[in-house]
C-alpha cells in the first residue's frame, strides 16, 4: 500500500494525539491500524517514514548540532 501525503499528515496527528493522552507508541499503532483499517505493520512502515523524514537534514534544513 502506499500511503498519500494526507494519509502521512492524519497518522502523524493521530500518533501525536494519543502519545499526548499518554499512550504508549505501540498501543497508539493498534488504535490507529483500527481506526484506518490497516495492519500493525502498514501503519508502523508510515510512522518510521515519518520517522525519517524528520531525521533528514535536506528535507528539514535543520542542520542542529552539525554547525
């Protein structure tokens, strides 16, 4: 399955939220891949893609520590 960029920005939110409601990340993947109808592993494969993406300096132009 390939996610869309709004399917990306909604489980971004919706992992947000509930690590905010003081779930832990795992419990808040099973609610997610319930509430959009995915698998555990679909929705973990896009949390570790956002993951990434905010890990990468050309995407982020965020060069922290490196200067």
């Amino acid at each position: 399955m390939t996610a869309t960029k709004h399917l990306k920005i909604q489980i971004e939110m919706d992992l947000e939220e509930h690590l905010d409601n003081g779930l832990t990340e795992q419990q808040a993947v099973g609610i997610i891949a319930r509430d959009w109808e995915m698998s555990h592993e679909e929705v973990r494969n896009i949390i570790n893609a956002i993951k990434s993406e905010l890990n990468d300096i050309d995407r982020t132009n965020d060069l922290g520590d490196i200067i």
